[in-house]
C-alpha cells in the first residue's frame, strides 16, 4: 500500500535526479536511485521518473546500472517509446571491458521484452555467444530462448540453432546446459533438441563437471536417447553408476527415472538399480524438509509397486513423528500397510494404535483405515484393535470403527460374528452420515446376530423427522425391511410408522419413491419381498477384486521424478482405505490393437433415438486424449455412497452429470470375467463387481478417474443386460435399482439385487444356446463428477471399443 505523500516524494526524487550536483557525486545519485527502487517495491507508482532513470543508466558505476535496470524492466512495458532511448547505452555496454558489465546488458536488453526492440537485439546476442567470456556466453544462450518466446511464430535462424549445437562442447559446463535448455525451448514444436550417439556420450562424460540442476537437466535429456547395442547400453550404465548413489536427491531420481527408461527390456538390472537407490530414499525420509520428505514417500510407492518387499526390512523409518504435520503422518501410514508380513503385523499394528487418538482427525481416521486395510490379511488381530477403540466411545474414532468394520465384514464375511458383538451401543455416539450409514448396514444386513437391532433401529426411527441427510433414510428404509424378513414381531410396528412417514409426509422424491416401492413389495407378499431384497451375504458368483500381483515397472517408469505421483497423492490422502495400484494412460496393447483393427463396430444407440457409429481407429483416436487413472481406489463403501450421491442429486448438481447409452455388441455378456476383467484393466478401467456369464439381468459395476486438464473427474458405471423377452422391464428396474436400492453393488451383488436376479429366472443351456451370434444391446449408465462432456465420451469411446473387442471371443 503506498504511503501518504508519495506525490511529493516522488516530486523530490525528480528534482534530485535531475540536479547536476548529485549527478556529479557517484554516492549521492546511486543514493537517489536506491531511494525510487525502494519506493518501488513499497508499491509507490514512479513511472513518471523513466526519462530521469534512463539518464541514470549513463554511469560507470556497476551497482547504480543494476538499480537502473531492475527500474526499467518493471516500466518498459509501460513506456515502449521511452524504452528506445536505453537501446544505445546498453549496446554501448556490450562491448564494455568488463565481461560483468556486458554481461548485464545483455541480460537486460532480453528482459524488456518489447518485440519493437528485437532487431536492436539480434546483434549483440550473436556476438554474445561468441565471447571470450563464460558469462557473457551465458547469458547470451539464454537470450536467443527468451527472443524465442517474444516471437514465438517468426522462426529461428538455423545458423543460430548451429551456433547453439556447436556451443554444447563449450568447455564451460552451464554454457552446456543453459544451451539444451534453449534449444529445448526453440525447438519445442520440433520435439526438443536431437540427442544423437556423439551428442550422448559427450554429455555423459561431462556429467560430474555440472552442478545439480545442470546435471538433473542433462539426465532429463538423455532419455530421449535409445543405444544401439547392448555393450554401449552397458557402458552408459557404467558412466551412471556414481550418479545413481549421488547424495544429491534430485540428481539420484534423475538417475534412476534414465536408468529405468534404458533398461525397459531388462528387468533384473532395474531392479539392481533399485536396491542400490534404497539407501538414499531412506536419507531423505529424515529430511528436515517437509515437501523433500513428502516427495520421497510418494515415490517409494511406486517403487513398492513392483518392488513390495523393497522396504520391507526398514519399516520402521516409516513410523510417524508427534510433530510431523498430517499429510506426512497420512503417507507414512499408506507405505506401511504396504510393508505388512507375518513378521512385523504386530508391531506394526501397535504403532498404528497409537496414532488412531491423534488429535487431528483425518490422521486418526487414516490410522484405523490402515488398521481396516492390514484387516484384509489379518481380521483377527485388527478386529482386537478395532473392538478396543470402540470403547473410548468417541464419535470421530466411533464413526472411524464403524466404516472400516463395514468395509472389512463385506471382504471377510468370517469376521461377522465378531463385529456384531461389538456395534452394542454406537448408536447414541454417532452423529456424522457416513457413520450412520455404515451401521444401518450392518444392523439390517446382520440384524438376526444382534440382539439390540430393533432397538437400535427404533431410536433413528424416532428421530427420523431431525435427520438431515437422504442417504441415512434411504439406509434407515432398507435396513429396516430387511430386519422385518428376519425378525417380523419386532419391527413390524417401527416399519409401518417409517413407511408412513416416508410416503406421506417425505418431500423428497428419492426417500418417497423407495418407500413406495418397498410397500409395493410387500403387498405382493413377503416372499416376493424376500427375493428381491434378502439375498446371500456373500454371493459366490461376485469377487471383490482386493490385491493384485507386482506391477511391471513399465507401469510406472514414465511417471517417476516427475510431478504426478504428488497429484496422485493429493486424492489418495482423502482415500485413505486405497492401495497404489495402475496409474498409467490408456496404451493398448498389440494383441488388442489387432484385435481392434479386425473386429466388426456396429452402432451405438443414444437416448434421444440417434444413431452413431464408430470405428476402431476412431475410438483409439479419442481414448489416446482423455488418459485414465485407478488412482483413487474407491472401496465398496465409498463407490456405494458415491453411486447413491449421483441419484439423490441428479437434478440438483449442476457440476455432475449421470447419462445413458445403448451399446449394441455380440456376446459380450458371455465373456468369462477373468477375461473381461483382464480387458478393463489394459485400458485403467476397474471392475468393482459382476454376474457370472450366464446370469441375467447381467451386470459389471466399474468406474476409472480421468485425468484430462484442467481437472480429474471421477466416472462411475453400470453395464446392465436382460434377456430378449425382457429387455424392457429390466431397463426400468435398473433404473429404478440405480435410484432407489440402498445397497448398491460394490465388490458384489447386495442380497436384493442377487435375488431380484434369481426372481427375473436363469436362461438354461438351450436359450443360451440360441443367443450366440445374436447382437446384445448393453444398457451403459456413467455418472460423472465433476462435469467433463470431453472426457465422458472419451471414457465411453473407450469402453465402448473394449466390449466390441470381446464380442468375437465366444463366435
């Protein structure tokens, strides 16, 4: 903010710098040039001293020239006529004795920026690179990339881009690098500057003469260049191998990222490569940095991708400090679960135990997800834990406990008895939603093995008209029907209160809707109801998809040492149940590329009647722009929240959108899931859930992350496929299933829906028979958010070439 009375600062300084007696003095007039910077950067307007500054530049005074000139390359732009008059000292300064003073001119000539003042800079940049001195030669290579962006459409002069190339054996080595920079920038259009096999081994063995970011710029350029025999592959690694141990971070990642770039074909030298940079990863976990130490956790992910048990032996260097701030604790938490085995399961438990009581919430909910997560493998010990924390009767930690019960009971149906026994009395502790949605699950899904459950549904029924959220009474409906097939005396009276209240007195359109559905079910009978809603726990015909074997590091190579990892890490840190699986964009492969060339496309049917069709290269040619991710992981219980979002505020979001397309495709419902699971995967696409090849309606639940600019958008999907004769009411009950069901399929078909299947009737063999060779329209449901129409049809040409490619396999 300027200061009162600047107008007649300003006025004075004017006054000085045009008197001849401070001009005569060399302390008084670099005084009074201090004085307008210093107003400068206090916000004071005094532009209206260019002219008197621009005199100014006239001196023999180094400091009072760099004062004059950080001055006119904040006015320039403000003042292009005036800037002219500054032309003639600084070309004057370029021929100057002193390298420092030419130095600076050049620099400050390429700094105003003015495409008026391009031709008076050409000359004095030519010269430049041809300087005796080193800094001058600098700053000169530097200049031609800064002319470059001032106009970028006029084209360089190859003589000038020869210049530069002969300039990269320049004997000093920031000339070296301050030329790749510069013709990374003016051949950009291009693909940066050609690396060739003398260009490679000169850089190579000028490697340890740079400093660390010059270094780190020479590594970042040398992947471009592929050796042309395996003995000169060998002798690269050769010249690498000090670098790959360099107490240097940036320089060791730099590296490593060219070291698994070359060997690519050669697995068991990457992974040599890797066992040597554990003991610089493990230096930086005790950075004093906190963005070094986050850096660092993020990329021993990716390493643990393909390497699981790479940390395995250091677990420890993993523990979380009292004062380490949450996003590091949270990281910490996310790489140990990864390093759990039979050896350290306990103590590693123990550890996570204590940061469950952080004072920061989102750590304490982080550690009882890891705690849920190292569940997978050993429910027992966890469930100790779990149960134990559950009496601290705390609602965050409560709330915490419950989701991560819900989340484990659904991937290890043997731990039920154990989490039954312990939801005694969480009902008075938990106020969030998603606690409360967690427990209606459990008490409708298990209500016969806990005592209190009508009880216990009673006490929300009662305050149903306080409650705020629609996916708690959507829950608190369907928990409560499916306690009522189970245990009809109890809750026969607390049923037909919430029905009425929920018909005919609801305002919501979704609670209502699924309130007069459930009473439709039950005036057909209670075995009717009993079909449709109270299934199986655990159907066999539906696996969740829980771990998966070691990544090749072809994986994730092209993204180590850059910044992804870190964008990843921004939405794995509010996921904290998520493993580091895939992350990579959509590259078939050559198997399914020919695949995709030979096979027949045929039509996609929208909505709206219109009819479009695509072609193979066409569906590649959109995919190849919109690149998906695995990265957030959603457990069950979240893709079920999130799914159920998209239908209570379908109409209400303006940032959401949920659409619907007919893709029409031979036999695709006939595909073995390992083999239609193994086809999503290629592409990034997850698979949460399915039906068994001959069991319909068939449905595959999915969803990917987009990662097009400016924003990652979160896709969720439904593939649903009813037999011929009922094509159309299966359409409408996926529909209303989509809207209304308060179990969505996550990792598995919710007990309504698998019995709402057997009740639409199994084809036998024979009218299975007749449907092969017959085309199948597949009913497509996405809901997207954010709103991105580019990467949803992206995301659909995608999963639409993936269906037409497994069409042929059962022809």
């Amino acid at each position: 903010m300027p200061y009162l009375g600047s107008e007649d600062v300003v006025r004075d300084l004017r006054r000085a710098l045009s008197n001849p007696h401070v001009q005569s003095d060399q302390l008084r007039y670099r005084n009074a040039t201090l004085q307008v910077i210093r107003l400068m950067s206090q916000g004071v307007d005094v532009s209206s001293l260019f002219s008197e500054m621009v005199k100014a530049c006239a001196t023999v005074d180094i400091v009072q020239k760099k004062l004059v000139y950080v001055f006119l390359c904040s006015y320039a732009s403000m003042n292009p006529e005036l800037s002219l008059l500054v032309i003639n000292t600084l070309r004057k300064d370029c021929q100057d004795p002193n390298p420092m003073v030419r130095s600076l001119a050049l620099r400050n000539m390429t700094n105003l920026r003015l495409p008026s003042l391009v031709e008076y800079v050409e000359q004095p940049l030519t010269a430049g690179l041809r300087d005796r001195a080193a800094c001058v030669r600098r700053v000169a290579v530097l200049g031609w990339a800064k002319l470059n962006n001032l106009q970028p459409n006029s084209g360089m002069d190859a003589m000038v881009v020869n210049e530069l190339y002969s300039l990269l054996r320049d004997p000093d080595p920031v000339v070296m690098v301050n030329c790749l920079r510069a013709l990374e920038e003016i051949l950009k259009e291009e693909g940066g500057v050609a690396i060739n096999k003398p260009i490679a081994h000169h850089l190579l063995n000028r490697l340890k003469e740079c400093d660390v970011w010059g270094q780190g710029e020479v590594l970042k350029i040398l992947q471009r260049y592929q050796p042309q025999s395996e003995d000169e592959l060998y002798d690269i690694l050769s010249l690498l191998d000090a670098s790959l141990v360099s107490p240097h971070l940036p320089v060791m990642a730099s590296t490593l990222s060219l070291f698994l770039s070359l060997c690519s074909t050669l697995p068991a030298v990457s992974l040599a490569a890797l066992e040597r940079v554990r003991v610089p990863l493990l230096a930086a976990c005790g950075s004093a940095s906190r963005e070094i130490r986050f850096t660092v956790l993020c990329h021993i992910q990716l390493l643990l991708r393909s390497v699981p048990g790479l940390m395995g032996a250091h677990y420890k260097r993993f523990f979380c400090g009292y004062a380490e701030p949450a996003y590091i604790k949270q990281r910490k938490m996310q790489v140990l679960v990864e390093l759990v085995n039979d050896d350290n399961v306990a103590m590693l438990l123990d550890e996570l135990k204590e940061y469950c009581t952080d004072v920061n919430t989102d750590t304490s909910y982080a550690a009882i997800s890891a705690i849920g997560r190292i569940g997978w493998s050993y429910s027992d010990r966890s469930l100790v834990i779990l149960t134990g924390l559950l009496r601290l009767k705390q609602e965050s930690i409560t709330s915490a406990v419950v989701q991560t019960m819900q989340d484990l009971i659904w991937v290890c149906p043997q731990c039920s008895e154990t989490v039954c026994s312990a939801l005694e009395g969480c009902e008075e502790i938990l106020q969030d939603s998603q606690g409360k949605q967690a427990l209606l699950w459990l008490l409708g899904t298990y209500g016969d093995r806990i005592c209190s459950a009508p009880y216990t549904l009673e006490v929300f029924i009662d305050r149903v008209r306080c409650e705020t959220c629609l996916a708690v009474k959507m829950e608190l409906l369907t928990a409560t029907l499916r306690l009522f097939l189970c245990r009809p005396a109890e809750t026969q009276d607390m049923l037909g209160r919430l029905l009425h209240y929920s018909i005919g007195e609801q305002t919501n359109m979704c609670v209502r809707d699924q309130a007069l559905l459930y009473y439709r079910l039950l005036k057909c009978g209670v075995d009717e109801t009993r079909k449709v809603l109270q299934g199986r726990r655990s159907d066999p015909s539906l696996g969740v998809l829980i771990g998966r074997p070691a990544e090749p590091m072809s994986q994730w190579a092209h993204i180590f040492n850059t910044l992804k990892p870190l964008w990843q890490s921004t939405s794995e840190t509010e996921s904290v149940n998520t493993r580091s699986f895939q992350h990579t964009a959509f590259d078939p492969s050559p198997e399914l590329s020919d695949t995709l060339n030979s096979c027949q496309f045929e039509s996609v049917h929208t909505e709206n009647g219109s009819e479009h069709t695509q072609s193979p290269a066409d569906a590649l040619s959109t995919s190849t722009i919109v690149p998906l991710s695995l990265l957030p992981t959603l457990t069950p219980g979240e893709f079920e929240r999130l799914w159920l979002q998209g239908a209570e505020h379908a109409e209400e979001e303006e940032n959401g959108v949920c659409m619907t397309e007919h893709v029409q495709c031979r036999c695709v419902t006939q595909s073995s899931p390992q083999s239609f699971q193994a086809a999503m995967q290629l592409v990034n696409i997850q698979t949460l859930a399915f039906t068994p090849p001959h069991v319909f309606p068939w449905r595959v639940y999915l969803y990917t992350h987009t990662e097009a600019p400016p924003c990652s958008t979160l896709i969720l999907g439904e593939l649903l496929y009813t037999r011929k004769g009922n094509e159309e009411e299966g359409t409408q009950d996926g529909t209303r299933d989509g809207e209304n069901a308060n179990k969505t399929v996550v990792g598995g078909e919710t007990e309504g829906q698998a019995n709402h299947e057997d009740a639409l009737g199994r084809r036998n063999s024979s009218e299975l028979a007749t449907d092969n060779g017959q085309i199948a329209e597949v009913k497509v449901t996405l809901k997207q958010q954010p709103r991105d129409d580019k990467a949803l049809r992206g995301f659909l040409a995608i999963l639409t070439t993936v269906l037409h490619t497994l069409s042929p396999e059962r022809e």
